[in-house]
C-alpha cells in the first residue's frame, strides 16, 4: 500500500506540490490494512488535481521508479529500531507516543531534552 504511494512522493520534484500531494494521499488512504491502496490510476487521478500530469512524472508512476529507494530505507529505519510512524527523536531519545499526541506534549518533550 505504501510503497506505490511513496515511489510517488518521489516523483514530485516541487516542494509545494510534493507538500499538497502528500496531504491529497493521507487525506484519501485506505482505512484499514486489509485494503489494496492506491492504483496507479488513483495515484495519477490525486496528481493530476495538482496539476502534476508532465509525462516523466506519469512515466515515474507508472514504472515506480523509485520503489527500490523506498524499501531500502524502509529496511534502515527498521533495522535501527524505528518502532513506525510517527517516530520523533530528540538527541538520540525516541519520544513515547503520549509525549508527541499533541504540539504542546511535544513542546514539552523538546524543551525538557534541550
């Protein structure tokens, strides 16, 4: 599921257009893991409403060009201890999910660790 939709991501050179591609796909991904996610068509059909509809772009899609990358670091944050998403870390302490539920909690967390 994830995988097609961050090959994706990376397709989209712009920041600002990468920012509102990736609020398009959080905001419409699947409800549950048993669901097959994204279709390149959706993957497209979310790009093309930002305008993102350049032919090396759909090619990138399309191909996945960069599905390798993805799992590559994928394996390397498991690898060192990453539990998932989100995973914030401040001077080397991973942050308990209570200390990051809200900016305030995690205000806080920064301000103790500094």
């Amino acid at each position: 599921n994830s995988l097609r939709a961050a090959s994706a991501l990376r397709c989209v050179g712009d920041g600002a257009r990468w920012l509102s591609y990736q609020d398009a796909l959080y905001a419409g991904q699947p409800a549950s893991l048993d669901t097959p996610g994204y279709s390149t068509a959706e993957l497209l059909s979310h790009a093309a409403k930002l305008g993102l509809t350049g032919g090396d772009f759909t090619s990138c899609v399309e191909n996945q060009r960069f599905a390798e990358s993805v799992k590559t670091v994928s394996r390397k944050y498991i690898s060192s201890g990453i539990p998932g998403t989100p995973t914030v870390q401040v001077n080397g302490r991973t942050l308990r999910a209570d200390e990051i539920g809200s900016p305030d909690a995690l205000r806080r967390a920064i301000e103790t660790a500094s």
